[in-house]
C-alpha cells in the first residue's frame, strides 16, 4: 500500500480477491437463505464474505450480460447525471386488488426491510474523515435516522406494515432464513443488499450506482400498483426523501470518480453495474411478484411446505400416533417423498371434521391448552385451516416445486499464507483497520480479546458483588464526582511541557484517529437489542461527527497534528504501522477495540463496560488539565474541549453509557432470576470496564520512560 494511497483507492480490492479460489457452487434457495442469515451474524464474517463476494460477482455477470449495449465506456460528469433508470411495467388491472396488495406487501418486505443497508458499513472510523464516507453517511442517517422532515423510513415502513396488519418478520432470525416459501428473486434481491454491506471498498463504484438507481426507483409495491390504492403517507414520504438525496449522491460520485482519474473509465462503468444491479434485482423481484399473484395460492402446497420446514422439530414425540395404519414416525421418515400420500391420509383421519372444518382437532393441537401449542403461529394456523376448507371434498396432488440452482463464481478462499497468530500488536493493527479487506485476521483477533478479558477478569475484583441500578449509578457518580473535585485550575506553567505533549500527541495517534471504533459495529446488535443498538450508533455518529466533517473527532485530533507539524501516515496504511516513531505499546488499546467491535454481540457485555469507561474517562480532572495545558502552550484544545461537552454526566455519551448497561441489566433480570447468570454477566461488564485502565496500563505507565529515551536518543543524536 503506498504513502498516498487513498481509502477508497480502487487498487485495494486485489487485497481481498487475490485470496479467492474455489470450484464453483449451485446457489440454491437454501444456500441464499443460509447466506442471508449468516451475513447478519458477525460470528460467520469470516466465512459469508467469501460467498458473499461470489454471490455479487455472479450478479454483476448477469447484468453484463443483460446490459452490455447500454454501459457507456466513456466518462463525463453529464453522462452521470443524465443516468436515469427504465420504468417498469405495471401489474394489470385485474391483479391489482385489495389482497393482492397484502400479498405483495408481504412478499416484498425481505427486500424493503433490508434498504439501504448496504451503507451501514461505509464509514468506518479510520476512513470517517474522507469526503466520500462522510457523505455517505450522512446519506444513511437522512434516510434512516435524522432528516429535516423528522421521518426514519425504517419506522414509517414498519408502522405503515402495522397498520395493514402486518408484522414486521425478524430479519436476523435463523427461523425467517429457512422459510421454504421465500421467493428465491425477492431473498437474492435482499441478499446482495446485504452482500454489499460486507464490502465497502472492494465494491465501492457499484455501491454509488446501485444507491443512485435505489434513490431514483419507486418500491416493487408501487411499481405494481396504482398510486390511489397506496394511501399510506409513507409511500410519498420516502419518494420525496430518496429524491432529495440524488443531488449529494451525484456530487459523491462525482468526486470518487475525480480521485482517480487513470481509472475514471473503469470506474465509471463499474457504478453503471451497479447502478443495473439494482434494476436486475428489481425486475426479477417484480417478475416473482406477478407470477405468485396470476398464479392461485395453493394450500396443499403451502401445507407441504411447512411440514417439510417443522418436521425435523417433531421427529421422536410421536411414536403412539397411528395414521392410515402407520405411526407419525414412519411418515415423518418418509418425507418428503411421500408429502402427498400422507396429507392425503391425514385430511382422511379422524382428525379431520369434515363438516365443519374449523372445530377439527388437528387444529385443537395447536390452540391454546393443545399439547402442540406454540409449535405453529397464527398465521400457520390460517394456512392449515384453509386447506382443511379447500381439500375436504377433493384433495389434491401435492408436487413440491424443484429448487431453481444457478452457478455461481467460486468461494472458497485459500488457507491464507499471512499466519495471523503470530502478528504483532502493531501489526495486528492494520489488518483490524482493514478488516474488511482481511476476514481471516478475526479469529486472532477474537483469540486476543478472550486472553484480555480472561487476565481483566483475573487482575481486576469487582466493587459490589450483586449488581442493582443503585449501586451501580452511585458508584459512577463517585467516581465522576471525585474527578471534578479534584480538578484545581492551572496555576503558572504546566508540570508537561510543550515538547513531551507534542510527543505525546503523536503516541495516541493510533488511539484518536479511530475514535468511535469501539462500537462501530453496534448496528450489528439491532435484533439482539435494538434500544441498547440504536443507543451506541448515535454515540457512534456523534463520534464521527453525523456526516459533518467540522465535527468529526479523528479530524478534528488530525487538524492538531497539522497543526503541529506531526506527520504520520494514514492510519488504514501499511506505513503507519511502520512508523517509527510510535512506541509498540502505543497499538495496545486500539487493537483491543477494534478487535471487540468485531464481535459486538458475542462480548456485548464487555462492549458495555468498556464504553461506560472510555466515556467516564473523557469528564473530570483529567481533560480539564488537558485544556489549561494546552491553553497555556498555545496548543488548540478543540479534541479535549469536544469530548467534555459532548461526553457529558447529565445527558451526553456518560449518561448513555449508564443507561445501556441499565437496559442490558433490566433485559436479563426479565429474562431470569437466576443469580448465578445475573452475576456473571455484572462481572463481564465490568471486565470490559477495567479493561480500559487493564490493557491500556502497559502504555500509560510506560510513557513517561519511552519519553525520557526518546529525549536521551535525541540529545545525543541516537535516533
């Protein structure tokens, strides 16, 4: 990677694809819903992003295939701005009822609900101070956090389902994945926008087109359907939202392709992929969509389906049941081959109330007080019942639909020749800023927090035994209060000169640079719980400043370093890594973080306590030091002034520190009682709170000496 390498240089993607090989593999429907599963679950980020990428690849194929005579080779700013997506056609009349649009809403939600996730990942704090990132955010968070017009799509979307009467399905559930029904086109659509997520770099140019024809298409919904039978003001609201965006999303990608103007060419036909890759997904999602909708729903084989998805569950509690002569056992072994020999014997059984199908005990099983109560929902049950109702008088064949394959490119990786076990901290270091780059750098780096943590827990007694909201809020309280007593404001000159500061500015370099990147992964908790994810991704923008690049806290540490004339190189390179002027104790802390952020569910906990402690820490004695310091020096104290104000005791990032860990706390007591578990994860918590004093030890008390040989060194001309 060379010195002037940009984040988003184009040429980074050979780090990732250069470690592709494989045979090619069959995508099925059931290797897309695995994939779509594990793609929300950080635990298989190593293994997802290999068929992640093939499964991209193999999409960008087809739109090559399909719109070769319309990619323009040629580059200009106003064949980007005239880039404009083809209508699609309407549903005809006739399919456009009442229930059909229910239908459609239902069908489409996979795919609407999982929009635009494919940015969630393209800022992350190192690369936080790039024009492109900054942008990019701030177009995330318009379209789902904070706009002018106070609306978050992902909540208008979910309310306007709700009051159609339909709920929002659990995207990360491994349930929802292995639902046979899912549409295949409509589950792919949904994957790829997950797939990309995965890649913010390698796949950078199709991303802005793909986001350009996002902001520029209406939804499957409304393509099919009339405007007046879409009532909902969110419909309106979102159209007048992605608009909004195409002006800032043009003048980002304008600047991208500006950036790299040897490659502008290559670039640029890479975004018009990306920009079909959407159109492709869509018609086939709209394609799908008609054809469930022309085709009349088949209970018997909505029936098949769900059997076939709750049988293993079943196998084993039903030897005693006897049907048409055979027991339960022997026909759940003989499925699915013999489907429909066994519907048929069971819409013949005594189970069955030909006359009035509504009171058959094979539904009373499921109902409240049935010994299979809670094995089949609501809607399950609505779909038994309607085939009891439908196939009384004649039922019918069941023939279960093949499963359509298509190749795709190869996934598997090499066994990779770097062996990431024995890095160092320091080296460790660039490939956890790059980790999308570098997967298989994660299990050294879960093994590290695990050895960290292990030695926090060992080295570091807990304060109170038993956790309550009490003792815990008066025990920060006192440390917060006993900061802010003990400040005393300056008087005459500081005991650090300007000099040891300057040094020092340039030893937590790899600290500040990549502020926030503790809980740049806290998205990835929305489904594990959403108030405590949406409570550490606002501490997160704030952190990087919400789109504003004014306001972003490694910018505004690297507009001090300029200040000072500290040159380091980009932290995300090679050579920052090699800086010899960083002491390797200097990489501690941050390899912690980054290495926690990678697996934000599996040390939530941790992630708890070690947030409350880096947010404590910026309040009290210490960063009101810090500004009388530097005040006197002449040094600009914006990096320590901002953390005061925004870390805040009564309000800030301190008090949402508090309030995450209340919730986590709050949410297990709901869930046990179980003092045994309630203490141990009060114990995890509070590791990840020592750990910022614990593994940042080695570097705070090593300072002062690596300080006094870096003087000696350069006093006697040694460096």
């Amino acid at each position: 990677m060379s010195k002037a390498m940009h984040f988003f240089d184009p040429t980074q993607a050979c780090l990732y694809t250069r470690s592709l090989n494989g045979e090619p593999i069959e995508w099925s429907v059931n290797a897309l819903a695995d994939l779509f599963y594990q793609l929300q679950q950080p635990e298989y980020t190593d293994k997802s992003m290999a068929q992640a990428y093939a499964l991209l690849q193999q999409e960008l194929q087809q739109v090559q295939q399909h719109y070769a005579t319309v990619i323009m080779p040629e580059y200009s700013p106003a064949k980007l701005a005239a880039l404009q997506v083809a209508k699609i056609t309407p549903f005809p009349e006739p399919l456009c009822s009442a229930a059909n649009l229910n239908t459609c809403l239902q069908q489409t939600t996979i795919v609407l609900a999982t929009q635009p996730q494919w940015l969630q990942n393209i800022s992350p704090a190192v690369a936080s101070q790039s024009f492109i990132a900054t942008q990019l955010l701030r177009l995330f968070l318009q379209l789902t956090r904070n706009n002018a017009q106070g609306i978050a799509l992902p909540q208008a979307y979910q309310a306007m389902l709700l009051a159609q009467g339909i709920t929002m399905p659990s995207l990360h559930s491994y349930n929802l994945s292995q639902q046979l029904e899912l549409p295949a086109d409509l589950l792919k659509f949904a994957t790829v926008q997950l797939a990309l997520a995965k890649f913010p770099r390698v796949f950078l140019p199709e991303i802005l087109g793909f986001t350009l024809a996002y902001c520029q298409l209406p939804t499957l919904v409304e393509v099919a359907f009339p405007q007046q039978q879409l009532v909902d003001t969110f419909w309106q609201q979102r159209q007048d939202l992605l608009q909004q965006q195409i002006a800032p999303l043009l003048r980002c990608s304008t600047a991208y392709l500006d950036l790299f103007p040897q490659q502008s060419q290559l670039l640029w036909q890479r975004m018009q992929k990306g920009f079909y890759l959407y159109q492709l997904q869509m018609q086939g999602g709209h394609t799908q969509v008609h054809a469930i909708l022309q085709k009349p729903f088949d209970r018997q084989q909505a029936v098949a389906k769900l059997l076939q998805h709750k049988v293993i569950a079943a196998m084993g509690h039903h030897q005693k049941i006897q049907l048409a002569g055979r027991s339960l056992e022997q026909w759940f072994s003989g499925l699915p081959d013999n489907t429909a020999d066994f519907l048929q014997a069971l819409m013949q059984s005594a189970y069955v109330d030909k006359q009035q199908p509504a009171n058959s005990r094979l539904l009373q099983l499921f109902a409240f007080n049935g010994p299979m109560f809670g094995v089949l929902d609501q809607a399950e049950q609505d779909t038994l019942l309607g085939w009891l109702q439908e196939g009384i008088a004649t039922p019918t064949t069941t023939h279960i639909e093949p499963i359509i394959t298509s190749k795709a490119s190869s996934v598997a990786q090499n066994i990779p020749s770097q062996n990431f076990k024995k890095l160092s901290t320091r080296e460790l270091y660039y490939y956890l800023v790059n980790a999308d780059l570098f997967p298989e750098a994660l299990p050294t780096a879960k093994a590290k927090v695990r050895k960290l943590l292990f030695a926090c827990r060992l080295f570091n007694p807990l304060p109170f035994k038993h956790y309550s909201h009490q003792q815990f809020d008066a025990y920060i309280k006192n440390i917060y209060q006993s900061e802010v007593a003990s400040y005393q404001p300056l008087q005459g000159a500081p005991k650090i000169s300007k000099a040891a500061y300057i040094w020092g500015f340039e030893q937590i370099a790899p600290l500040i640079l990549i502020d926030g990147s503790w809980i740049q992964n806290s998205l990835a908790l929305q489904d594990v719980t959403p108030e405590i994810s949406d409570i550490l991704f606002a501490t997160y923008c704030d952190e990087v400043g919400n789109g504003q690049l004014a306001q972003n806290h490694p910018y505004i540490f690297q507009q001090l370093l300029d200040s000072l004339a500290i040159q380091v190189p980009p932290a995300y390179s090679q050579e920052f890594i090699e800086h010899k002027g960083f002491i390797n104790s200097a990489f501690d802390m941050p390899v912690f973080m980054l290495a926690l952020a990678s697996f934000s569910v599996e040390f939530l906990p941790e992630l708890l306590g070690l947030n409350m402690a880096i947010e404590l820490s910026g309040l009290g004695k210490s960063y009101l030091r810090l500004v009388d310091d530097w005040n006197y020096w002449g040094i600009d104290p914006s990096i320590a002034k901002i953390h005061i104000s925004i870390d805040n005791y009564a309000s800030g990032h301190t008090f949402l520190a508090k309030k995450s860990i209340q919730i986590y706390m709050d949410d297990l007591q709901q869930s046990t009682s179980n003092t045994t578990i309630l203490d141990s994860h009060w114990r995890r918590i509070y590791s990840g709170y020592a750990a910022l004093r614990f593994v940042g030890g080695r570097f705070k008390f090593g300072l002062p000496f690596a300080y006094f040989v870096y003087k000696f060194k350069s006093k006697h001309g040694l460096e």
